[in-house]
C-alpha cells in the first residue's frame, strides 16, 4: 500500500493539539487539588495539597500563554 493511502486515514496531532490538551489537563488538576485541600482535615496533607494547586496554576497559566501565542503566530 503506498504511503499516501495510510497517511490518509491517520489522524494529525499538532502542536496546538498538544498544548490545548496539556492546558485542560493542567486546570482539572488544579480544580482537584483545591477540592482535595478543603476536604482534607490533616493539616499536613491539606496543605501539600494547596501548594499543588498553586504550582499546577501556574503550569496552566504558562500552557494558556503558550496555547495563545502559538494560535497567533499560526493564524491564516
């Protein structure tokens, strides 16, 4: 079969693709983490917890920036 006929039926994942991914990704983390900081009584744990969300935050914001960048610099 030549090249062209599978090609043809792969699905492209691009770079936009990725970062979009990695960004919600990123946020449910993030949602998760504060979620499990509030319903945790252990002091020690809660507080792993919220350190997580705001380092995860902050992965997000970097994704969100890099998703918008990429999008305009890639603009048709």
């Amino acid at each position: 079969m030549p090249i062209d006929e599978t090609n043809r039926n792969e699905i492209e994942i691009t770079t936009y693709d990725r970062l979009l991914r990695a960004w919600e990704n990123s946020m449910e983390l993030v949602r998760d983490y504060e979620m499990y900081s509030k319903r945790i009584e252990d002091e020690k744990v809660k507080e792993v917890f919220k350190q997580f969300a705001e380092t995860e935050g902050m992965h997000a914001s970097k994704l969100r920036e890099l998703l918008l960048e990429y999008k305009k610099r890639n603009q048709n």
